[in-house]
C-alpha cells in the first residue's frame, strides 16, 4: 500500500490479493472483513475510537480508522486500485480537484454534476484554474483542448444528460501530454465500467448514490491504480484528506459498506426495470425525448408541455418518490433545473429518473398515470 510517509493512515488487510480472481460479485461480498480466525467476526466492528495505543498500525482517527479501511477495501478492489473515503462526493471532488496546481488549465464539460460546475466556474471567477469547457462526446475537441492542461475532468454518464465519453481515447491522450485524468464514475460503478483499467488516473464517487445505495448517508470516495504514481496520487489525496479535516463518520462507512455488499443484485435490478421502463417511454404522447444510454439505471426525459408540465408529473407520483438525489433502493423522479445551481445545458422540462428495484410494472403505472396527468 501507499501512504508510508503520512502518520495514521492504517494498510489494508493483507489477504486482499487472495480474492484477486474471484468476481466482483464475490469480491464485494468478501472483502473488508475481519480475518478468519477462531472467534473473530463475520462482520466489520463499528469503530467509534478517536485515537489508539501508540505503536500499532494506526494512531488518530482523523487519518485512518478501521471501518473506513474496511469499506476501502472493498471499494478499491471493485475499481482494481486503493480506495479513500471522503465525508462527502463533493469532498471527493474538492480533494482531486486539489490536484491540478493553483492556476493552471482545467479541461472539463459544462453537462457535469453541477455541484462539480458550480466549483469549476467558481476556480475560474477567483483565478485557481482557468477552465477549457469542451463536450465530452467530442473526442476530438477534448483532445484538442488538452495541450498545456493540469487535468482533464471526465463523468461518464454525465448527470442528468447522460453523455458518455470516450474515456480509453481521452485517457491515452491525456497522458501522452502529462495531463491528469479524473473520472467521477458515480452513475456508471464500477461494476459498469472501471476506469482506472482505461488509463484514467483518478476515479471519483458520491457513494451516497449507488454503492451505497439506501439514501440513508452521505459520503464519497476517490480510487487510484496501485501503481508507483498511482500511489503518488494517493498520497497526496489522503493527505489533503487528513488535513482538510472534513472527515467521514464511521457510522456511515459501515452503513455504506453493508450496503455495497448488494451493489451487483440491486443495479441489476434497477438496471432491467430502467431498460424496460426507457423502451415504454419512448412511445408516450406526454414525453418529447428520452435519454438512455444503453446501460445503467438512470434515465431521463423531456416532457411535452415544458417545466411546468413536467413539475406537474413530479407532484402526480405515488410509488415514486419526488426527491433529490438517486442511486437507491427506492425509485426517484426530479425536474433538475429547480436547483439554481443547474447548468442552463439541461432542458428545462427533463425529468431525472432514477430507477429502483420495485416492481416494473408498479413503477410504470405509476409513472404513466403521472405523465398523463400532465
Ligand atoms: N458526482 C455526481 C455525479 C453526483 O450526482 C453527485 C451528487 O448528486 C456528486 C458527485 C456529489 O456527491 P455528494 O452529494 O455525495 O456530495
């Protein structure tokens, strides 16, 4: 592991490479548990010590903690690098952002996550980065763009719009150019795609969506290879990590963690209901276009109507649920441009599904009744 040089920060468990040539369906399963031995427990402990007795693997809690070793485990072995847990996805995205040097070129698009815009637009208005806005779903344009770049910043699937990048082509052509790569990989998981296995240098999550998956915390997580600069990355992000100071809760690294034990049936689920659910809108005299892209259990569509129609469909769901936020259990519809923050990229009538593991036929009755109400 990584962070020889920074106090605190305990190595994962050392049996992780025995679980190397198993499935991510198991490895999710088997990862991040006590080891065997008599006594011991099948699950995590839930540790709640602020500090340690001097002179074991760990000493303050604000650089490490079991529980958050645990859930890194687990989540790194998912996307085949090393794991950190951050207090937050947006303070996964703070601490890669950090990455890019004071100044420099940031390449990044304006159909991103807007809490990830609104930070990118505010480095640009105070001067800690000037940011090349580029369409990710032009390769050539990205490539194009990242001459001279500290960082380009991929989300593949975009929300709410759902574009998906090129990320092996753009990957390859960062590094030709020593540019840093980060891909925000919440939509897809990794059991959609893993980046790291295309090139890409960091991978960023709000585990508060999928991995975890119940909407019952907050937190995030960046993942880099376990390479020599790899490593370097994340030493360097464990380190802002300990001195940013804004921390996860181990309560909720143990809830994120039961929750990804399911990650596999609970987005295969959604994954078939979303699927289904995106053929049947595609016919709907209530609906102008729907984004799908072929994978995943996120969906989006435009209202015939505009905003106010498609707040009306929003306000008509019973078994949906009109929330913010996706990627749980249950299944969620919004109208994104309510949030001020939302890029004007996104139509002011698209409704943000995001599908849960309910019963197809109940979500679509439901939703049905809701769009023809409108
Ligand atoms: N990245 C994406 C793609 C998101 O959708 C979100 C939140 O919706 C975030 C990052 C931020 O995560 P969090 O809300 O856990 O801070």
């Amino acid at each position: 592991m990584t962070s020889h040089d920074l106090p605190d920060v305990p190595k994962p468990a050392a049996d992780v490479a025995a679980h190397d040539d198993l499935s991510p369906a198991s490895r999710v399963v088997a990862l991040g548990r006590p080891a065997r031995v008599p006594g011991a427990g099948v699950s995590p402990p839930l540790e709640l010590s602020s500090t340690y007795a001097a002179g074991g693997p760990q000493g303050y809690a604000r650089g490490g903690n079991p529980t958050w070793s645990a859930f890194e485990e687990a989540l790194g072995s998912l996307e085949g690098g090393d794991a950190l847990v951050f207090a937050s996805g947006m303070a996964a995205v703070s601490a890669a952002l950090s990455l890019a040097p004071h100044g420099s070129p940031v390449v990044a698009s304006k159909t991103a996550y807007n809490g990830t815009v609104a930070s990118l637009l505010d480095a640009e208005r105070d001067g800690s980065h000037e940011v090349r806005w580029v369409d990710l779903t032009d390769t050539a344009a990205v490539v194009a763009a990242l001459d001279g770049a500290a960082m380009v910043w991929l989300e593949s699937p975009s929300n709410p719009l759902l574009e998906v990048a090129d990320l092996p082509a753009i990957a390859a052509a960062a590094r030709e150019r020593g540019v840093l790569s980060v891909c925000d990989n919440t939509f897809a998981t990794p059991l959609g795609q893993q980046p790291l296995s295309f090139g890409v240098d960091v991978v960023v999550h709000s585990v508060t969506k999928y991995l975890s998956g119940h909407s019952d915390l907050i937190l995030g997580a960046t993942v880099t290879a376990s390479t020599e600069a790899g490593t370097a990355l994340h030493d360097r992000l464990a380190h802002h990590r300990l001195l940013g100071g804004g921390i996860a809760g181990p309560m909720e690294t143990w809830l994120a963690l039961r929750g990804l034990r399911t990650l596999h049936v609970r987005l295969e689920r959604a994954t078939a209901n979303a699927a289904a659910l995106a053929e049947r809108l595609h016919g709907h005299p209530s609906v102008e276009r729907v984004r799908y892209p072929g994978f995943g259990a996120m969906v989006s569509l435009e209202v015939v109507g505009g905003p106010e129609a498609a707040e009306r469909v929003a306000d008509a769901v019973h078994l949906w649920s009109h929330s913010t936020s996706l990627g749980g259990v249950e299944s969620q519809v919004e109208r994104r441009r309510r949030h001020v923050l939302e890029p004007e990229t996104t139509p002011e009538n698209l409704l943000r599904l995001s599908v849960g593991i309910e019963d197809v036929e109940d979500l679509w009755r439901d939703l049905d009744q809701a769009l023809r109400h409108a």
